[in-house]
C-alpha cells in the first residue's frame, strides 16, 4: 500500500506545490539561491574557478555536498540492512522532512542563510530520491525541468498522433507543473510576509502527503 500511495497523483501534486514552494523560499529570503536544483550550483562553481575566485568557487560547494547526502541517506533507508529496522522509508523520509523544516523555520531570519539553503538542499534530495515516479512515469517533485519537456512532449503526442495515453500523460504532467509553479507563487508572497517561519506552509504541505498514507491504509482493498 505505502508505495502504491507514493505514486498517486494527489501526492505528487501536494509535493510538487511543496517543492516550488521551497525553491521560493530560499531565492526571497536566502540570498536568490534556489537550494531544490543543484545545476546553478555546479555552474557558478565552474564560472568561478574559470575566474581564479577560489572562495567564491567553494561556497557553492555546501550545497552540493547537502544534496548528496540527502540522497545518501535516502539511499540508506532502503538499504538490505536498514529494511528489517526502517519498515516504512518513504514515511520516514516524509517524517524527516517534516522535522528538518520545523527547524528551518524556528530560525531567526538574521542567522546564516547558508545553514537555511544547506537544509533545504538537503530536504529537496531526499525527496527528489524518494519520490520518483507518478502512475508509471518519472517525475520531479523539486525541479521542473524535466516535467515540463515531459508534458511537452505528450502534448505533441496527443494533439498531432492522436495518442490517448500521451492525453492522460499531457494532463498529468501539465498538472504537475502547475502546482509547482503554484507553490512558488504563494511561497514567495508568504516568505516576504514572515521571513523564516513561511517553510512551515511547506510543511503543512508535507504532513498532509504524510496523512493520505494512513487514509489509504484504512480503505478496504
């Protein structure tokens, strides 16, 4: 039951607005940083190195090393020798979530922003590796690159080959993308409100995708 709720659309999209909302957070209140996708960091990291700027160079390597992390330890929930103790990963992945960001956003807005983004990388990786898929396609619930060439394509499918399946993809997709740019828009409107403590609407987000697993487990089969 846990990873057939983990595919379901309704998860993906409250992840997904989360996952804009998040990107939102860190670039208005921490510095235009967006924490969720690293490509920006391994850019700057490039540029400046190319430059002789040694320290600029290394200050976007943090967030990359959060990241991985996030994913090592993503990784290690599911792990043969984690299984037999961590029987529900995905719901802890969603606990620790919950609990990193509770953190996050007791911050006062004047602490380093660096720890904030470094936090938010690291969320944004374990989620990224956890949540993966929606229905039978790969999905990105923290960047919307991908989802959006994805709904592009079956766009293109469904309107010129008459494709069905490519329709219901097209829906999907563009729904994700949607509420990414949903959660952006009001994580950026919040966070200008009330600097740190706005992660917390994320979080709303977050436990709410935590509640539809025990809802699916009290449905009969």
């Amino acid at each position: 039951m846990e990873v057939i709720t983990a595919k379901t659309l309704r998860l993906i999209v409250l992840l997904g607005i989360a996952g804009g909302y998040l990107d939102a957070f860190t670039f208005v209140a921490h510095g235009g940083v967006f924490a969720n996708a690293q490509t920006g960091n391994v850019v700057l990291l490039g540029v400046d190195a190319a430059r002789g700027d040694v320290a600029g160079a290394l200050a976007h390597v943090p967030p990359l090393i959060a990241f991985v992390l996030g994913v090592a330890a993503a990784e290690t929930l599911t792990h043969p020798r984690i299984a037999p103790v961590v029987r529900r990963p995905v719901r802890v992945v969603l606990l620790i979530e919950i609990a990193v960001l509770l953190v996050v956003g007791a911050i006062p807005t004047w602490f380093a922003s660096s720890a904030v983004v470094l936090a938010v990388a690291f969320v944004a990786a374990l989620q990224n590796a956890t949540f993966g898929t929606v229905r039978e396609w790969s999905v990105n619930t923290t960047m919307t690159t991908g989802n959006l060439r994805t709904a592009a394509r079956a766009t293109y499918r469904a309107v010129f080959r008459r494709d069905q399946d490519a329709a219901v993809q097209a829906r999907t997709f563009g729904l994700v993308v949607l509420c990414f740019l949903l959660g952006a828009a009001v994580g950026a409107l919040i966070t200008e409100r009330i600097g740190n403590m706005a992660v917390w609407g994320a979080n709303l987000l977050i436990v709410t995708g935590l509640a539809l697993f025990f809802l699916d487990e009290r449905v009969p089969g």
